[in-house]
C-alpha cells in the first residue's frame, strides 16, 4: 500500500496527465511556484472553453450518421450485416485507440493530445463522405472516432487535475455539453441536409465545421502545458504505471463491465433507433427528432445525475432508476412503437444518462490523477471492446429475422446485468485501496 507522503507527492506533482493543479506552474529546476492570479483565471477559464467545445464533437460523428443510415446504405450499397458493422466501429476505436491515451499525454501532454483529437475529428469527417466505396467511409470514420477516443478518456483526467474539488459540477458540464452535440446532430442533420440540397454526403461534411472550432484553445493549452511541465519524463516516474494495479480492482471490472453494457444500448440506440421508427411508418424527419429527444434528455439530466451522485454514499439507486427506464422503452418500441414513441423516446434518453454516471463514477472511484488516467482507460477500453458485439449483433438478427422482435429483446436482456454491475461500482471504495501495492 502507498504511503500517505506518497499519494500526496502524486496529487502535487506536475504531471503529464494534465497542468499542474491549481494553475500552478515549475521553475526550470521544478519547484512549484504561483503564477499571477489573472494568468491562472485565464488558464482556468480556457480549460472551462476547451472542455465544452470538445464534448461538443464527441458524438455527432456517430449521430448524424445514425440519422442518414438509409441514405448512407443506399448511396455506398451496404447489406444490413455491414450497417451492423459500421454501427459497431465507435465502441472497436474507442476500445483500441482509448488505452492509448494516458501514455500519449505522458508523453506530450493531454492538452496536445485532445488537440490532435480534434483536428483528427476534423480531417475524418471532411474526408469521410467522399472518401469512395464502404472501406473508404470506414476508414475515415475510424480517423474521426480515433480523435474521440483519446479525448473520451482524458476529459475525466484533465476535470479531475484542474477542478479536484468541483468533479461532480464539472463532469455534468462536460455531460451536458456532451448530450447537446448528440441531440444536435440527430435533430438537425436530416432538415439540414434537406436544406442543402438533399445530398447525404453535405448533410455528413458539415459537422466538421464544428470539431474545427474545437481546435485554436486546445491548441493554446497545449503551448501553456509545455511552457510548464518542462520535464513530463520526471513526471511520468512519479505515477508510473507499474504502482497501481488497476485490473486487480474489483471496483475497476465492474466499473468496466457496467461502462461496456451502457456504451452497448447506447450504440444501439444512436445507430438503429431511427430505423426502428421509420420501420413503424414514422416518416425519416421525425424519427431523426425522436433520436434527438432522447439524446436532449442528456443535457439536463447529464447535469443534474453527477451532482446528485457524488452527494449519495452509494450510486447504485440511480443505476436502477436508469435500468428500469430502458426496459420499459424497449417493451414500448416493440409494443407500440409508432403510437407511443415520443414516451419511449423520452424513456430511452433518461436510460441513456447511465453514461454521465459512468464518467462520474470513474472520478469518484480514484483518489489521485494517476489512478483516475488508468481508471478511465481500462473502465472505457475494455468497457468499449465489451460493446463491440451488440450493434452488429442487432443488424445481423434484425436482417435474418426482419423485424425488431429478437433485436429489443437483446437490448431488454442485457439490461439486467448492466444494473447489476452498475450497484457493484457505485460502492463507496477506491481503486487504489484495492489494487495499489
């Protein structure tokens, strides 16, 4: 077990995962030192800009494909099996290129690699509808995907370094923001691209508009993070991954396992809802809006969720309010889903909220920067690859059986131990109690 001296050397130290805290800065020979107040409000609010603009982009490459996907089909000649499989691609990049991260910001700073996200978010949807053929637009995509990727893991990492003592206020900022990019691109993509002359490939190109605008103050806090954190080698010794063990937590896999199945209905819902609508005769404008009412629900609740949880001694009560929401959705759309679909779309974006949870979650379970960096990659690495199956899955029972019967009740049954694992991680306990040596 570490030491009291030693954790709080790893809370003070600077460190590549993010500037030191505080706003404080290093001399050349590292000793800490205060800058001028305006210099640190300054910083403080640029992170604040940074962090909005880039939840912003985390999903409107996903989202707005999701409402384009017959379009999108049609215009590149895909079979429902590889719609599957384009719907599956977030959770495999965001689970291969997300434990990247914390040693990408070890060694050049996390504010450099959430810019290089940004700009990789950027190129990928500029190119991605043009790019010629499916393995083109997948490999695009997978550009786009692999900037979100490495900026779903460290925005936790960098609330954590710059707003210790605001974790639960910050992450629902970043959730809420988050939730309105999703909603956004849901609800408007299809009237947009209407507007524009109905062309899927403009109505995809144009959200690259927005990751662009997410570039200039990373880049700033990225020219600030190397001004001083002059030695992210020496830094990187201080939390060295060997420390803490974080597979060996309980805590940690069933943080993972509840992270996988959430990042699962979510996918499903982002990528197939619509169909599901527009297979009950809703036309394809309003079942992009319901997409949207359930990504908007998002941005209140992404709000309200974290505060609330890091106020309960045990997050597992939301878990279930979440659950049991998500089951009664999926019983509506096979049920009723032309008639009653604004209350399930309702239902399904409140169920959907176990993803701010889930960040929330991974800031509450780890005491220092360190853990919560090698928290966050493991729980969305491995909670991502988990996630892998589920929308490919849906789109190969959806073509073979052709109707949503067995794929709704998938996502009913795997709703059951996602409630399950999410009590196991919303205990009060830390994964460096039970896995640092």
């Amino acid at each position: 077990m570490a030491s009291k001296d030693t954790m709080r050397m790893r809370d003070t130290a600077p460190s590549a995962d993010g500037p030191p805290p505080a706003g404080r800065s290093a001399d050349p020979q590292g000793r800490p030192s205060a800058p001028p107040p305006a210099t640190r409000a300054w910083a403080t609010r640029l992170v604040v800009v940074g962090i909005v603009l880039a939840a912003l982009n985390l999903r409107p490459a996903i989202t707005s494909l999701g409402a384009l996907l017959e379009e999108v089909r049609d215009g590149l000649g895909m079979s429902g099996s590889v719609a599957g499989l384009l719907t599956s691609v977030p959770p495999l990049c965001f689970a291969v290129f997300g434990v990247m991260a914390p040693r990408l910001a070890r060694r050049f700073g996390a504010g450099a690699v959430v810019c290089a996200g940004m700009a990789a978010i950027t190129t990928g949807l500029l190119i991605r509808p043009y790019a010629g053929g499916t393995a083109g637009f997948l490999a695009a995509s997978a550009l786009a995907l692999m900037g979100i990727a490495v900026s779903n893991v460290l925005m936790p990492v960098i609330v954590k370094r710059w707003f210790p003592d605001r974790v639960g206020s910050m992450t629902g900022l970043y959730s809420m923001a988050l939730a309105l990019g999703t909603s956004a691109a849901a609800a408007v993509t299809v009237p947009m691209t209407d507007t524009l002359g109905g062309d899927w490939r403009t109505g995809l190109v144009v959200w690259a508009g927005l990751a662009a605008a997410a570039v200039p103050p990373w880049l700033a806090l990225a020219a600030r993070e190397r001004r001083t954190t002059p030695a992210p080698q020496a830094s990187a010794r201080v939390e060295a991954p060997g420390v803490l063990r974080v597979t060996r937590s309980r805590t940690a896999w069933a943080l993972a396992v509840f992270f996988g199945l959430q990042a699962t209905a979510a996918y499903i819902t982002m990528g197939w809802m619509p169909q599901i609508f527009r297979d009950a005769g809703v036309p394809a404008s309003t079942a992009g809006l319901l997409l949207a009412v359930t990504m908007v629900m998002g941005v209140p609740l992404a709000f309200v969720i974290p505060r609330v949880a890091t106020r309960l001694p045990h997050q597992g009560p939301i878990v279930v309010v979440l659950g049991l929401c998500g089951l009664v959705g999926y019983a509506g759309l096979h049920f009723a889903p032309a008639t009653g679909a604004w209350a399930w779309a309702l239902l399904l974006g409140v169920s959907n909220c176990a993803f701010p949870l889930a960040l929330t979650l991974v800031g509450m379970r780890a005491r220092t920067g360190g853990g919560v960096a090698q928290l966050s990659a493991f729980a969305q690495s491995a909670g991502y690859l988990l996630s892998i199956p589920g929308p490919l899955l849906v789109g190969v029972l959806y073509q073979h059986s052709g109707g949503w019967g067995l794929p709704l009740a998938l996502m009913a049954a795997l709703m059951v131990p996602q409630m399950a694992v999410g009590v196991l991680a919303g205990r009060d306990r830390t994964v460096e109690d039970e896995a640092t040596r």
